[in-house]
C-alpha cells in the first residue's frame, strides 16, 4: 500500500483577500485567492459566507490549516477562539490548525530574527521587527 501525502493549507487572510495555497509534502499544488477574512469578519454574516467560498475554490480536503491573520497575536485567547472557529468551518482536527497574526507570517516568510525590518503600509502602517531571541518590537499601528 502506498501512503498518501496529507494536504497542508496555507492561508494569508487580510481585509482586502486571502491567499492560499495548498500543499503536498511542501511542494504547492494548487494556489488561489477568495473572499476577505479577518477575525472581526468571522463573527459578522459575512463569515460564514467567506469562509465557504474558500471551501469551495480548494481542489482537496487539507489535513492541516495554518492562517495569518491580521488583528490576532499566536497563543492569546482571541487567537485560539478564531483558531476552533477556523478547525470547525475548514473540516480539520484543532490540533492540525494553527493561526498567527498575518505580520509575523510575513516577517517569517522573507527575514530570520534579528535580520531586518518589515514595513507594512495598507489601511494603516507599520515597522516590525522580531529580535535574535524572538522579542516582537514595532512602531505604528496599534498593537495586536
């Protein structure tokens, strides 16, 4: 019997749309783009209907889920409520979905602690930056 590679869901949600891109062992398989989500969104009439369009434009069931989004902080107690709220919508186990706020994917994605700055500029702006020991220092936009 030949094992089959899970499908990881990467969500980059934000105000305007969310992007994702779903993956096979790390390699993307199929990638696009629906409706706004943000947390505030979630519990608003338009959540529901948010997150079945992107149920709707995935080509396969994901096994895992992990999200940025803006206005959440990893570990705090809004971010977990979103985080049940996505498992729940998106059909994956609690365990199989993490979330985090949207700058601290960005940073991850293109600088290591310590290494630079990341300048944000939409609706509001921002500097972040995430120390060598993973202190998060920023200057603009209210905090998360």
């Amino acid at each position: 019997m030949v094992a089959r590679l899970t499908l990881t869901l990467g969500l980059d949600a934000g105000g305007s749309a969310t992007k994702w891109a779903l993956c096979r062992a790390g390699v993307p398989v199929a990638a696009g783009q629906s409706p706004p989500l943000t947390a505030p969104l979630l519990h608003t009439a338009q959540g529901p209907a948010s997150l079945q369009a992107l149920q709707g434009a995935l080509p396969g069931q994901p096994s895992a889920v992990h999200v940025g989004l803006p206005g959440l902080s990893r570990d705090t107690a809004a971010a977990e409520a979103v985080a049940d709220t996505l498992a729940h919508a998106l059909g994956v186990g609690r365990h199989a979905l993490s979330v985090e706020s949207d700058l601290d994917l960005a940073y991850r994605a293109h600088l290591a602690p310590g290494a630079g700055v990341l300048l944000y500029a939409g609706t509001g702006s921002v500097a972040y930056h995430v120390t060598r020991n993973g202190q998060v220092v920023r200057a603009g936009a209210g905090a998360f």
